[in-house]
C-alpha cells in the first residue's frame, strides 16, 4: 500500500489516477477475504489459462515444476501443545521446550506445519507448488499444501499427472524439468510409470 502511495508503475497497474486516493489497508483486507471466500482467485488463473491455450501459448507437452515455501498467518505464539497442557507457558517462548508437529499445534491455523528448508528458520508454513510449461513460461498448475519433506515430490506428481490427462493423444512424450530437491527414486520411477521423462539435477552423495 505504501508503494502505491508514490509509485506511477503501481497506480497504473491497478487503475488509480494520480489525484485518485489510496485506499486505506482495511479496504484492501476486506476486498482479500472476499477473493478467498468465492474463489475468484482460481477463476481468474482457470481463464488466463484458458486464454493462453486458445493463443497456442502453451506446449502442453515440456513442464518444469518448483516448489516454494509460503509463511502462515499464525504466529509463534498460536503454536501449543496439542494435549492442551500449559508447561510451555502457552507458546510465548521457545527457548528451553522442544517442540514439533507431532505436539504441537497453531490454535489459530491447524493445518499450518512447523517447518524449515535450507538455511531459513523454522517458522509456522504451507509450501506452494507450481508446474510451468516451458515454451512461454507460463504456469498451467499451481497447488498449496502443508509443508513436510514429500510434499513438493507428491504435489508434482499430482499436477503433471493432471496436465498428462488433459492431452488428447496418450502417446505424447511429456519432460519434466525439476530442482535436487525431487532427486528421488520413488519420484523418477513414479514419473516413468506415467510415460513422463523427468530431467531432475542430481544431488551428488
């Protein structure tokens, strides 16, 4: 909201004319929830999408696929012991308790999952998931799911399994492109089973 205040590239991006006022942040996280609650969100992908289909913008037949790791709207605090007892003072503190999924829970966002990757710190998330085909760069599937080790492996199983059916000719050879981070037997022969050649970077061991 602050960009917009000062920045012409955001105000024409989103209509406002230079003497137009801003709206105030409350405006703005009605008009979110509104969005969340009828799915216009997914309406609007489904119609780009379609869109990009009808111009031959989409190959249909190369994808790569990438996961990424998305914060909750929990916080630290929200993350207590699941059997309800209070000996971590109700989640003010980390230090000194071991917490974990298995223990414990956000009282405000049940399906969020204390979770790490790379160097980041752990912090209560979701991981998104996108498949893009490769000739424009555009992203034909896209999928949010809790956050654990297997979920970018099985959420790319999902939506490449998804874009294989969507083919009129079975027999269509279909690539994968994918990060070291799918570099997993169970992952590549699930993809061979499917008649689709995954080009995953290898983690050298």
């Amino acid at each position: 909201m602050e960009q917009v205040q000062y920045n012409l590239l955001y105000r024409w991006f989103i209509g406002l004319a230079m003497e137009d006022a801003v709206w105030v942040p409350t405006v703005f996280t009605k008009n979110r929830e509104r969005l969340l609650e009828h799915d216009a969100v997914i309406e609007l992908f489904n119609h780009v999408l379609q869109s990009a289909d009808g111009h031959g913008w989409l190959s249909g037949e190369h994808f790569s696929v990438d996961g990424t790791l998305i914060q909750a709207w929990a916080s630290h605090k929200s993350f207590v012991r699941k059997d309800g007892s209070d000996g971590d003072q109700g989640g003010g503190s980390f230090k000194g308790h071991s917490r974990s999924n298995e223990t414990h829970q956000s009282s405000t966002d049940a399906d969020a999952r204390l979770y790490r990757k790379g160097g980041a710190a752990s912090e209560l998330r979701f991981m998104g998931h996108t498949l893009s085909d490769n000739r424009h760069g555009l992203i034909a599937s896209a999928v949010v799911t809790r956050a654990d080790g297997y979920a970018e492996r099985e959420a790319a199983k999902v939506m490449i399994d998804d874009a294989r059916q969507a083919l009129s000719d079975a027999q269509t050879a279909i690539t994968l492109g994918a990060d070291k981070g799918y570099d997993a037997q169970e992952f590549i022969e699930a993809c061979q089973a499917m008649n689709v050649t995954p080009h995953v970077a290898c983690v050298f061991r």
